[in-house]
C-alpha cells in the first residue's frame, strides 16, 4: 500500500507543476487553448508508449466498456483548459487550492454512494472532519 501512496504523492506533485508550466506556455504562446493541444499530444505519446509496453490488447475492450466512462477525457481536458487559462490570472496555488477543495468534496461524494464502480466508504463525522481540516489548511497555506 505505501507504493501506491508514494505514486499519488508523486501524481500530486505533478498537478501544480502541470499547471504552472502549461499557463507559461500558454501565456509565451498567447493561447492557452493551443497549450493544452500541445499537453494533450506530449501525454498521448507517452500513453501511447505506456500502453504499448504493457500491452495493447487491452485497448480493444475499450467499445464494450459504458460510453459514460469515456466522459473522464472531458473533465481532464477541463481541467487542463481552465488551469491552463486561470493560473496566470489568479496564481498557481489559488488555482490548485480551489481543485483541490474540489477534489476533497468530489472524492467524499464518490466514496460516499460507491459511484462509478468505487468502493464505498461512508461519510463518517470523523471523515467530514479530518475533509474540513485538510480544506482549512489548504486554505492557512494561501492565506500566510
């Protein structure tokens, strides 16, 4: 399990550097919306290599999975477009502070109901407490 938290801590990482970089290029190039093409196409190459060292044959069950999982690449390219676009007006950690205060009350959602194959794990007064304190220090971070 601490493999799997190391990896997420590294995923964490990478949100506000993702969006500090691609707001730069966005901003250098004058276009956030062609920022995130270029994002988009650097992430499909090396997906696409990802995919291939572990195996392709996985894609082809891709048409039998429900069409409503496929909305995952919208919320992703929202993400990318809005950070891409907000970050250099309102800074990388108010950006990242509002994902993820986001993050936090969609993740407890989804665990709540055990929406989209998640396992549940109810809304506990512990749990919406321990939310509450990490939203508040999230929040203490961009006030100091």
């Amino acid at each position: 399990m601490i493999h799997y938290a190391a990896i997420m801590f590294l995923a964490g990482i990478g949100i506000p550097l993702l969006a500090a970089l691609n707001a730069a290029l966005g901003t250098r190039m004058g276009s956030p919306a062609s920022a995130a093409f270029i994002l988009f196409a650097v992430a499909l190459a090396a997906t696409a290599l990802a995919m291939l060292i572990t195996g392709p044959q996985a894609l082809l069950r891709a048409a039998g999975a429900p069409k409503h999982l496929f909305l995952a690449g919208l919320f992703v390219a929202f993400y990318v477009l809005s950070v891409t676009y907000i970050a250099p007006h309102f800074g990388v950690g108010n950006a990242v502070f509002f994902v993820l205060i986001g993050q936090l009350v969609s993740a407890a959602l989804i665990d709540q109901f055990g929406l989209f194959g998640a396992r549940p794990s109810p809304l506990t007064m512990t749990r919406a407490t321990g939310i509450a304190v990490m939203a508040l220090g999230v929040w203490i971070t961009q006030r100091a």
